[in-house]
C-alpha cells in the first residue's frame, strides 16, 4: 500500500473546517435559488421524493466515495484519478474523470456567477425600499426589466467573478472557515423565520400538500432525471469540488458521519427555502412554474409586506451571495489545483486566467437571457442549454464513474483503510456504491434519453 500522501495545497486545521467547508460548498444558489424552481417545474411532491430519495441512496454514498478518493489521492481531481489508477494498476485514463469535473465546474461556475449577481443586485434593491407593499405583479415585473438589461447583468457578475477569484487566489483555507461558521447559522435562522412568517400568512397547507403530497402523474423520466441532476448540484457532487476538499483533510477523521452530516444539513436547507417560498406563491395565486426567476419574483412581496421587511430582506438576500460565494470558490478550486500542479502556474495566475475563461462564457449566458433571447438548441437558451448539460448529464455520470471506480476498481482493503469502516457499515456503502448508485444514475440517464 502506498504511503500516506500529503497535499502540496495544505489541510484543514479540523474536521469541523472540512464539514464548514463542504457545508460551504453545498449550500448555496442550488438550495435556495433552483431547489424550488425545480420542484416548480416539475410538479413538486412526487419530484421532492425522487430528489429525497436520490439523496440518500445516490448522493450520500457518492459524496463517501468522493471525499474517499480525494483525500487519498491529495492532488488535483485529474492527478488524484491519475496516481489511484495506477496504485490500483488500473488505466490512467482515469484521469479523464477528473478532466470532466473540471469542465463541468467551469460550465457551471460560468452561469453560477450571473445568478449570484442577481442575488447581489437584489441586496441593494431590496435595501432601497423599492418592494415596500409592491404587489406580486409589480414585482415579477420589476426581474423581468431586470434580467433584459445585460449591462447591469455583467456589472454583477464580473464583481462576484471578481470576489471567487480574490478567495481561491488567496487559497480556500483562510477565511472560508471562520465565513461559513458565522454565515451558515444566520442564513438557517433566516430561513426558519422566514417560514414561520409564510406559515403565518400565507398558504402553507396548500404549500405542504404540494411539496410532500406526491402526484405520480408528474413523473416523468425528465423530472427524475430532474430531481438527480439536482441532488448532485446541491450537494456539490459529482465534478471533483469534493473530491478537492477531502484532499485537504485529515487521516483520522471519519468520512461516513461527516458525509451525513453534510448531506443532512444541505437537504434542509432546501426544504425551508421550498416551505418559505411556495406558501407565498399560492397566498398571490401565482404559478408554481415561474422558473428561474421564482426566488427573485417571491420572496421580495413578502419582503415588502412584512414589518422589518427591508432590513430583513436586505440580510436575507446579503447571506445568500455569502452562500453562494463559498459555493462558487468551490467550483474554481479544482481547475486551479490542477493549473497549479500541471502546468506550474502561481494560484493567483491560476485562479486569475480560470475566473476569466468562466467569466467569458458567463457573459454568452447573461446575454442569452436578453439581447440573443431568440436563439435556442432543443428549445432551450444557451444559460439553460449548459445548465441542462453540467447538471444534469456531467455530474451524475460523474458521480457514477466515482462510485465505479471506489467500489469496482478500488481494492476492499483501500477503501477500507480510507473509510476507517469495517463491518455491516463497510457492506452497505458497498453494496450502494457498487450497485444501486451506478444502476439508478446509469437507468436513470437512458430513459431520459430514451433509450430505455
Ligand atoms: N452546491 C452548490 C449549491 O447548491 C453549487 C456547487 C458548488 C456545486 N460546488 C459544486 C454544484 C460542485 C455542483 C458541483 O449552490
């Protein structure tokens, strides 16, 4: 067995600042911005359940595989697939998975920046009064003029492309940890006030029954396919941002319990949004199909409503560009290990030249939401095409071929020694990894393009 390895980027000072960190990671946009867009989209209650479920047997035994192999590898996703491969006397092409996360991040992180810079807008919108008693139609009205000005689209998202790449130039470590131990605990509470306020006012019986209520008429195989892409996306799984991380953490701790924790944390985090959110959609009669925009056109009318509602909202939205921010250095961190490892740039240059390829293609998303809003693929506009591609065909086969090779290629007695499990513990990872997440993924992608 090879020696421990050490990583050349550093480590977590705790396993708490790895848990911070992943939480970090794992909260933001994708839990409070697309979870309940999604779940909209999709009909809610019986997508909500495909999504809990592909939590649990899915997410949870990827992320287990994922931290697995990052932490014993301790490099880059692409050098870590790389060095396992051949301790494993497997192919080094291996190293192709760790390719594919970092492009699926740099897609991802590309249009990530524009909605957070919606979010970062909406501080100062919703700071300056302007949602004071405005009605839902004002409001939904007020993102629609919003997202058709592309100049105040890229002011946004070259500050917050700015901000992600100042961190990741800086290394992940500083900082990051003392941010999410402050910042995570005040979004919940915000979170948690903000449904108590909709339980309160707004229809949260309608809201439970269509989040937890299941319509099986609304599956289909897209909204399954739906409700994996999202399980990974929210969960950061499946490009290599965990994988990054796990590089960075400790012999002793233990990976399974941290794992749950995690997931734990980041599935409540979008349940409260959806409890928050959707009791006011059905208060002002709106649509649960109001797309990418929801959290933007919702909560400011509740916002506006609300005593204390500026000062409360401005903070609300203020937390969300905090969440997304530790998100987004998530999203970087991979390509920048590997530009830094592989191509012996500093990690300022490499974070700079990354943040600026990510940033250039975000601005192909941005104008795609106004000025080439006519031009779309399979009835999709590019924002929504690369979307579609990162999250919900990259990061699950990603997560599979992660899950393949910790539990297909990777001997019993590695994973063992890196998990620190032994026992009914150890067999049911395996039998998860090895069987029902590669088959779920692997079933699950077919059918949506029809081929089962
Ligand atoms: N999970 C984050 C969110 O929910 C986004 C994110 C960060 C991500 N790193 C990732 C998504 C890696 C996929 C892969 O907002």
């Amino acid at each position: 067995m090879p020696a421990k390895r050490k990583s050349i980027h550093g480590e977590w000072s705790s396993r708490l600042a790895f848990i911070l960190a992943a939480t970090g990671s794992a909260v933001g946009l994708g839990n409070i911005w697309r979870f309940p867009y999604v779940a909209g989209e999709n009909g809610g209650g019986a997508f909500v359940l495909v999504y809990l479920l592909c939590v649990a047997s899915v997410g949870i035994p990827v992320m287990m595989a994922e931290v697995m192999l990052g932490r014993r590898g301790r490099q880059s996703p692409v050098n870590t697939m790389y060095t396992l491969a051949e301790d494993e006397r497997s192919s080094t092409h291996w190293q192709y998975l760790g390719v594919m996360g970092m492009v699926a991040g740099f897609l991802i992180l590309s249009f990530y920046s524009v909605v957070a810079g919606w979010t970062m807008a909406y501080v100062f919108r919703v700071a300056s009064g302007v949602f004071d008693g405005a009605t839902a139609e004002q409001v939904s009205g007020a993102f629609t003029v919003f997202v058709s000005d592309p100049e105040r689209l890229l002011g946004w998202h070259t500050i917050f492309m700015v901000m992600t790449i100042i961190v990741v130039s800086r290394g992940v470590k500083s900082g990051l940890e003392q941010a999410v131990r402050f910042l995570m605990p005040t979004l919940f509470v915000l979170l948690v006030a903000m449904v108590g306020y909709a339980m309160s006012t707004g229809h949260f019986s309608e809201a439970l029954a269509y989040l937890f209520r299941p319509d099986f008429s609304r599956l289909t195989g897209d909204s399954i396919l739906a409700a994996l892409g999202q399980a990974f996306f929210s969960l950061s799984l499946g490009m290599g941002a965990i994988m990054i991380y796990g590089s960075y953490l400790s012999h002793t701790a233990s990976i399974p319990r941290t794992a749950v924790i995690i997931a734990a944390m980041d599935t409540s985090v979008a349940l409260l949004a959806g409890l928050a959110i959707f009791p006011i959609v059905f208060a002002h009669g709106l649509e649960p199909e109001l797309g990418s925009g929801m959290v933007f056109k919702v909560l400011p009318i509740a916002f506006g409503q609300m005593p204390g509602g500026t000062l409360f909202g401005t903070l609300f939205f203020l937390l969300l560009v905090f969440a997304a921010w530790t998100s987004a250095i998530s999203l970087l961190e991979p390509m920048v290990t590997w530009l830094v490892e592989n191509r012996g740039m500093n990690r300022v240059m490499a974070a700079a030249w990354s943040g600026l390829a990510a940033w250039s293609l975000g601005v192909v998303s941005l104008l795609s939401l106004n000025v080439w809003s006519g031009y779309t693929l399979f009835g999709k506009s590019f924002i929504e095409l690369v979307e579609f591609i990162a999250t919900n065909v990259m990061l699950p086969l990603g997560g599979l071929l992660m899950a393949v090779f910790a539990a297909w290629v990777m001997s019993r007695e590695s994973s063992q020694d890196e998990l620190h499990l032994s026992g009914s513990t150890y067999r049911t990872w395996r039998v998860l990894a090895r069987y029902v997440a590669p088959v779920a993924v692997a079933v699950i992608l077919l059918t949506a393009i029809g081929i089962l």
